[in-house]
C-alpha cells in the first residue's frame, strides 16, 4: 500500500518545505489575528466564553469522562466498546503499526464489519505506513471502509503544503454514544503499564454524554476529506442523554482550512491563569507566541511546570530543540522536569486546578500550524484534580531540571543556528 520511494520522497519535500517557511514561521502571523481576553481569568464568568470562542465550539454539560491509564486499561476499554458495537464504529489515528496491539483492532474491526456494523477508519498515509498490506486487506475485505489520509504520490509533492500536513487526530466513536480521545495510538509500544523503557506512558479517554456527538463531528470532517460521504441519521447521531456532571466540549484543528484552534487555545487559556500552569507533554518546542505566554504568565507569578520526556523519547530532534529553552525558562522559574523511566506521551495542561485540556495535540510548531489535532477542554475541579495526581504520580519517576546548557558553549552553536530552521517543521 506504501513504497519505500514514496516516503523518502516525502521526506526531501518536508526538508525543502523547511527552508522555505525559515522567514516566515506561522505563530506571529495567527497569534496576531487571535485576540486574547487577558481579563477573562479562570474565575470570572467571561472565562467560559473566552475559550468557546477560541476553538469555535460551544460547551456542553451532562458528560461524564474516565481517565484511562497506559495500554493497560486504554485497550482493554477501547476494544470491549468495538466489540459491542450494534450500529456504527468510527475510528481515526495516526500511528497503526503492525504487531499484536493492531491485529486486536484489526480482528475487532472485521468481526463487526461481517456482522453488518458500519465501520469506518481513517489513517494517516505516513503513520499508518507500518500497519502491513496484510492488515489492510483484510479489513478490506471484512467490508471496513478504510481510507487514507494525504496519501503520497507522484501528483502529490506538487501541493508541498498540503502533503506536508498529517492527521495527528485521535478519534473513536461507537454507536454515536460512546468516545475515546487521546493520546495513543495503536501499536505495542502503548502495551503494558509502563514497566519497562519500552513501553511508554500514556493517557487516554472513555467519554459519554452529549460531548459525543461533538466528536463524531470531528471524524466527519477527514471523512468527507478523504472521500467519504458526510455521516448522518441516528446510527452516527442518536440521541445523547447526560451520563454525568462534566461541562465540556471537544473541537478539531484543522491548519489547511485557516483554523488555527489549537494554539489560541493555549495562548488563552494561559494568559487566565492566576495560579498555576501545568503540562505535560511528549514533544515541546515553544514558538515566539508560546514562549511569551508563558512568560508573561511567569511575570504575574503563576507557577509554571513542563513535564517531558528525556532519554526515551522516539523524537530527539524535538528533544535537542527544546533543550535549548531550557535557559530561558529556568531563568523566568519556571519548573523542568524530565520523566526518566520510558518515553512519556501523555498531552494534558491542567490551568488553576480547574480548567483542564487532553488530546491528540502537542506543543510545538507542526501541531500548532501544520497537523490535524483534535482536543477536548473540561471545566471541573475534581476532573483537573484528577489529573494532577497523575502528574504528581509520574514527578516521582522523573529528574528535576535546575541548570540548562551554557549559552556560550561553542559546540552549541551549529544547534542553535539550526533552531529556527527546523523548528516550525518538527
């Protein structure tokens, strides 16, 4: 289904890409058109507001969302929904690599399918390049409608921009009533419970309720993108009643159609905190914008964490290129530390204990301004609460950060040359 050829010339494109986008890196020009609301604090009423409009979605109630801790409890979870499917199944990711994790999904998806359950799936042409021919056809086969997104061709590499743009999304729906979003993807990485540096740590989630509904919206829009008819009626949309107490809602990011959600909504959501910031993270690299936001945030004395990931990270250029923000963000006091016990994928900000926002997205260039991402942002103390714990939990198993790398080090300086290069496309 892939060619070797096809992604080296992929990778040549996005190296060209590069050099093309060094003057013009996108965050000035968006967060510019991205007014901030800086006295809509996390506890004033305008604060709700605020971030409705910065992701263009309304905020629902009645939704109820469990957290589900590494592959130990998200695939269990995520499977027992596939396999009771009555109606319609809805599923998009980016990483799918072939082995025992994929052949469960795969397995899963073609039963349902054989049983007259709709079943739909969108990958990503360059996360999904390592599912195996073999998991394709049969899904196939099975009657599962699988479609690939910005798949690689010859025509392709004329259109740099939008060859260049992945589906980082991660979206399952069953029966239009029940939702996972995330961060995992479907390999054997995210099997276990991060016991050992091979299996990484991650967080995904079980979501009811009116909620729902939003997420399935988000699906339809790479579905028709990728050829699909748009999904309708009440096997995709029943009616959702509330399942619990949760004020929430989830929304799409989508760069190649101007909407730029994401970051506006770390740019808003820091500039009302009035106490505390907390994030963690798998790949950061701040551009000008975030940098400032936190900062600025640092300047009003909000305390400020950045959980990330060290040694066993599978992306060490971002690694390398973080690193060297390190100084500027240990001088503003803002808190490093660095998980040590496997790569760490989690993607939570946690803002005054309260406001609280999970999902496929990172913190760097391409999720801001080139990917498709897909988020969802909670309102509820006893939520972010919960999460907290977990960060606290996963402090325990990393290194706390107090000196960064001399500046004036002269083996630093081809790296640091290269920063503003290879930045925005990494």
């Amino acid at each position: 289904m892939f060619s070797s050829a096809a992604f080296r010339i992929q990778a040549l494109l996005t190296i060209a890409t590069t050099i093309l986008l060094v003057s013009c890196a996108q965050g000035p020009r968006v967060a510019k058109k991205q007014p901030i609301q800086a006295l809509a604090t996390t506890s004033s009423p305008s604060f709700d507001d605020a971030i409705a409009s910065a992701v263009q979605m309304p905020w629902t109630d009645g939704n109820h969302i469990e957290t589900l801790v590494n592959g130990d409890e998200i695939f269990p979870a995520m499977l027992k929904s596939i396999r009771s499917a009555k109606k319609s199944i809805t599923f998009e990711t980016y990483a799918f690599v072939d082995g025992s994790c994929a052949n469960d999904f795969v397995s899963a998806f073609c039963e349902r399918a054989r049983a007259g359950v709709n079943v739909h799936v969108i990958l990503d042409a360059i996360g999904g390049k390592s599912m195996g021919r073999k998991n394709a056809h049969r899904m196939r086969d099975a009657g599962v409608k699988l479609h690939i997104y910005n798949p690689i061709s010859l025509t392709s590499i004329f259109q740099l921009g939008r060859l260049n743009t992945r589906d980082h999304r991660k979206i399952m729906v069953v029966d239009g009533k029940v939702g996972f979003s995330g961060g995992a993807g479907i390999g054997d990485a995210w099997l276990g419970n991060a016991h050992t540096s091979k299996h990484w740590r991650e967080n995904h989630y079980r979501v009811t309720g009116p909620i729902v509904a939003q997420l399935q919206h988000g699906f339809n829009d790479n579905w028709v993108k990728t050829g699909g008819e748009r999904l309708t009626g009440p096997d995709y949309f029943p009616l959702l009643r509330r399942t619990g107490n949760l004020k929430a809602h989830a929304f799409n990011s989508a760069p190649l159609d101007k909407s730029f959600t994401i970051p506006y909504l770390y740019r808003q959501a820091m500039a009302s905190a009035t106490k505390s910031i907390i994030i963690e993270n798998s790949y950061v690299y701040l551009d000008k914008p975030m940098m400032n936001a936190i900062l600025d945030a640092r300047k009003r004395g909000v305390h400020v964490e950045l959980i990330l990931a060290w040694k066993h990270t599978d992306s060490w250029p971002v690694r390398y290129l973080s690193i060297y923000q390190y100084e500027k963000l240990l001088e503003a006091g803002v808190h490093l530390y660095e998980y040590e016990s496997s790569m760490i994928h989690c993607k939570v900000m946690v803002v005054d204990e309260i406001f609280t926002t999970i999902g496929s997205s990172n913190i760097d260039p391409r999720s801001f301004y080139i990917n498709d991402e897909s988020n969802i942002n909670v309102i509820d103390q006893g939520f972010a609460k919960k999460q907290l714990r977990l960060i606290e939990k996963d402090k325990r198993r990393c290194q706390r950060v107090t000196e960064a790398l001399s500046p004036w080090n002269p083996l630093s300086f081809p790296s640091r040359a290269l920063i503003g290069i290879i930045g925005p496309q990494i």
